[in-house]
C-alpha cells in the first residue's frame, strides 16, 4: 500500500501560502468522501501547532466533548478539560480567548457532520470570527464531505459564514496519470480500473491490493462482502433525503435514458418536475448535462459523470440478485460495451492532453445531429482548426482503422462550422500498422502511444 503523499502539491502550496499570510484565515475545503481530504490536512499541519479534530456522525453534546478534549490537550489546559460546555458558543469563546498570539491552526474535518447535527454552530462560528477570531492568528479550515451541506450551509450567499472564508478548495479525483504511483497492473488494467471507479485515492488504494483488474471487480465489486457492493448507496443516502427517487434517476441515465423526458418517464414523475433532481445530481458531480459541441446548446443529454457510479449502476445494481445469490458471471460482452461508453469521456478528460495536437485547440466535446455523432471535435476558434476523433475500446487491424476514419470524413460534412483546417484522429486499445495510417496524414494512437508517454 502506497504511503507517499500523491500529487496534492497545488492544493498543498496553497494552504503553505495562506499560513504564511497575515492575520486570520477561514479555509474551506470540500470533496467527496474518500477524495483525500484527511490526508493532504495532515500533511498540511505536520509541523505545525494547534488542533486537529475529526467528527463523527453523532450528537452535538459528544461532539463538543470531544473537542473540548482536543482543545483541552493542545492548551495544556487541565481546567478546561473539567469544564462542563453545554453549547458552541461557550467552547469557542473559551478557546479564543486561550489562544496563544503566534499562528495556531484550527483544523474541523467532516465539519458536515456537525452542521447535520446543530446547525446553530454556523451562526457562532460567524458571530465569533467577526468578533474575534478575525482579530487573532488563527487558522480555521472546514472540511466536510457532505456536499450538499457545505454548498448550501457553508458556500452559499446565504450561509452565515458567506464573505468570511479567506479560501474554499474543492478538492478533485487525482489524474490517470497518477495511478501508476498506487497500482502494479499494466497499463491497460490501469485503464481500465480509472474508468470503472476513477481518481479517487482510497479506491486506488484498494485496488492496488490486487495483480488484475478482473481479480479486483469480482471480489470488491460482485461479491456481497466487497469493498464497493454498496458504496454508492452509503454516498446518496448520506446527500439526499428521497433516496428512492435520485437513485431511480441515476439507474435510468445509466442504462440509457438521458433526455429529461426519458428519465422522468423511466422514474414516474412529471417531465417538469424532474429538472431541480437533475440540477443536484450535477451539482454534486454525480451527472453531467452534454451539448453538442457545436450547436444552440438547447439538445443537451444526460449522463453518468461519476465512473464508479456508472460502473455500479451498470453491473451491481442491475445484476444484485444474482450477486446474492452467488450466481452472477460477467460477460466480457457487456463489460466491453460499458468500456467502450466509458473510453470517449477518458480519452476527452484525461488522455487528449498527451495527442500531439492536443495543445493547438481551445474546446473539446462531443457532437451529433439526429443520428448522426462523433465521440469528439475539438476547437480552435482563433485559427478555425477543427479536430474530429472517434474512440474505439477495440482490437483494430488496418481495414478496421480505416472503414472508421472513412465514416469519420463523412459524418464532418454534417458539422455546420467554418474551418481553415481539418484533421482527422482515431484513438482505439489498439490499431495494427498505425504507421501507414499516420504517413496518410490521420492522427492514429492505441494505448501503447499513450503508456510511452505516461509510464
């Protein structure tokens, strides 16, 4: 198990930035759970002085207490400790004015938790900052993985602590790139593994226990005891109250619905009444909306954002019976079908950056026009280069390759875009004798190109 601290420098650079600061600072962080929240924190304050407390999901009188105690400790402050602290003014009043003058940090992880429990330690802590804290050195961060309450109760306008914060830090899935620093399978495996459950560390972690991408999914995925059988359920019932309803929601866009009119007529609710579930779902990057590429930018589609939900979906959920009962063998079929969905958005988010006309375009996405699509055209609106890509999670040989990029050529004539130059692109798992394909002008790259890039 890996135990080096992977590639959290920017975010890490910018805390550094922010200690070195005058004054008080109130940070903000948020991420989903298992993003790394907690390790980049202690590595943050290692060093460092002052009062690390993580929450649990309980009341807030064993919240107080056990961070009293924290406080108690780093204050070397025995009466405190004794002290009976019946609200969160009393504790942080208490602590203000204990605090010693030099920089001290004041670090609250799953903050989320404790606004779940008692909303009214927003309003003390805004009462105080304003008073007080903000008068001092300390350094507040508030982390949480509850990412509807941090943005509504913590982020909004109509938060109590709106216009106090000196910084808010989302913290993001880790690049492909970098899973080569957790895992030992080759490169495909790798491949595969970020597209079923992305760049989380604590899954990477848990994937790098296994040899073979197959051995980690029929053990952490298909069986009952696995580390992922009912992850995604644990996440959307700790974000949503109608449970039922989001995740009808997202088992109808993953198999396939992905107007609003569909899902709402997939779940049985009202077409006007499915938009602010949408909304949500986006707003916690479980969903996103697509448009074309090139369009009005009214078309636009519906679709799993999240790998590990659209993984879980597409397999746990829609195979969960025969999983119980022990009987569920995968298909390659319908795993490479999933893949095959999955890669165009791998290829547009995490291996466009390494082709090499990546850096002459300014926008990427996918576009179609009734039934007419291609998985991806990238733009350069100054110079009006147009880039068309299709992306094939398959073994090709070179009739393949180019039956493809023929279709391609064809499908273009549809794009309604002045261009001053086209190119053409095909990106598969692997493409045979891609250099007579290359000398013919197309842009032609397999895993293989991208492993010799990448490591």
């Amino acid at each position: 198990m890996i135990s080096t601290f992977v590639n959290r420098e920017p975010e890490l650079k910018l805390l550094n930035r922010e200690w070195g600061g005058s004054g008080a600072r109130l940070i903000v962080l948020y991420g989903r759970r298992r993003i790394g929240k907690t390790r980049l924190l202690l590595e943050f304050i290692r060093g460092r002085e002052g009062v690390f407390y993580i929450a649990a999901d309980s009341t807030p009188k064993q919240q107080i207490e056990e961070l009293k105690e924290k406080m108690a400790e780093y204050l070397r402050d025995p009466l405190l400790a004794q002290l009976e602290i019946k609200d969160w003014n009393q504790l942080f009043e208490y602590f203000v004015k204990n605090v010693p003058d030099k920089r001290t940090y004041l670090v609250i992880d799953e903050f989320s938790y404790m606004i779940r429990s008692d909303k009214t330690i927003l309003s003390t802590l805004q009462r105080l900052w304003d008073l007080k804290f903000s008068n001092t050195n300390i350094f507040i961060v508030l982390s949480g993985s509850l990412l509807g309450l941090m943005s509504e109760k913590v982020l909004s306008q109509s938060s109590p602590l709106y216009g106090r914060r000196s910084r808010d830090i989302l913290l993001d899935k880790l690049p492909f790139s970098f899973t080569g620093d957790f895992s030992g399978m080759n490169f495909e495996d790798r491949a595969k593994l970020y597209m079923t459950i992305g760049g989380v560390p604590e899954y990477l972690l848990k994937a790098a226990e296994y040899e073979t991408f197959t051995d980690f999914i029929e053990l952490e995925f298909f069986r009952k005891d696995g580390y992922f059988y009912r992850e995604p359920y644990f996440i959307i019932s700790q974000e949503f109250k109608e449970l039922k309803t989001y995740f009808s929601i997202l088992n109808a866009i993953a198999y396939g619905s992905t107007r609003p009119g569909e899902i709402a007529n997939s779940v049985g609710i009202d077409a006007r009444k499915i938009y602010p579930y949408l909304d949500n779902l986006i707003r916690l990057g479980f969903v996103e909306r697509t448009v074309p590429i090139v369009s009005s930018g009214k078309a636009g589609i519906y679709t799993i954002k999240d790998n590990l939900f659209d993984f879980w979906f597409n397999f746990v959920h829609k195979h969960r019976e025969r999983m119980e009962r022990g009987a569920f063998i995968l298909r390659n079929d319908e795993l490479s079908s999933y893949l095959g969905k999955r890669f165009e958005i791998f290829v547009r988010d995490d291996l466009f950056n390494y082709i090499p006309l990546s850096n002459r375009f300014d926008r990427i996405g996918k576009w179609w026009h009734r039934d007419k699509e291609i998985d991806l055209v990238a733009l350069n609106e100054k110079s009006r280069e147009i880039l068309f890509i299709e992306c094939k999670w398959k073994d090709m040989s070179p009739r393949d390759a180019k039956r493809e990029l023929g279709k391609l050529e064809e499908k273009s004539e549809h794009v309604s875009w002045d261009s001053n130059r086209k190119d053409f692109g095909l990106i598969a798992k692997s493409i045979d004798k891609k250099e007579d394909l290359r000398q013919s002008g197309y842009l032609v790259m397999d895993l293989s190109d991208f492993r010799s890039k990448i490591g």
